[in-house]
C-alpha cells in the first residue's frame, strides 16, 4: 500500500513528505482523523499510512551544541 520511493506514503498523493512519511495535507487529514477518534496513530502505522513518530532537531543551536559534544568526544 506504501510508496517504495521518497514521496507520502499515500499511494495515491505525489507531495514530498513532511512528517510521520506523509505530505503536510494527508498528515493533517490523519491528525484530523485521530483527534475525532477515528482512528489512531497505531492503526495508520499498521496499515502502512504513517511511520512511527520520530524526534526531528531543526533548531540550528541545537544542531551546533549537538556537533560540538559530538566532536568533543
């Protein structure tokens, strides 16, 4: 059902991916879903519609503290 190239993991959607391997629109539609009570996190994971939830840095401090303990050590 998923996508084996670099786009949302919604066959039928060609945006790039945003959060959780899906466009900003379809993770919203999902977001949406969730908060109704329709369905949950898990379930999409299952069926193939999302990846788990993953920590993203994008702070550019936090990046370059990141880089200096890891030079550091």
């Amino acid at each position: 059902m998923s996508k084996t190239k670099n786009g949302c993991l919604v066959q039928e959607c060609r945006r790039e991916p945003y959060a959780r391997g899906m466009c900003r629109s379809c993770y919203e539609s999902a977001r949406r879903q969730i908060v109704a009570g329709n369905r949950s996190w898990e379930e999409l994971v299952e069926m193939g519609l999302a990846r788990t939830a993953q920590r993203v840095v994008r702070n550019p401090l936090t990046l370059a503290l990141q880089r200096a303990e890891q030079e550091a050590s």
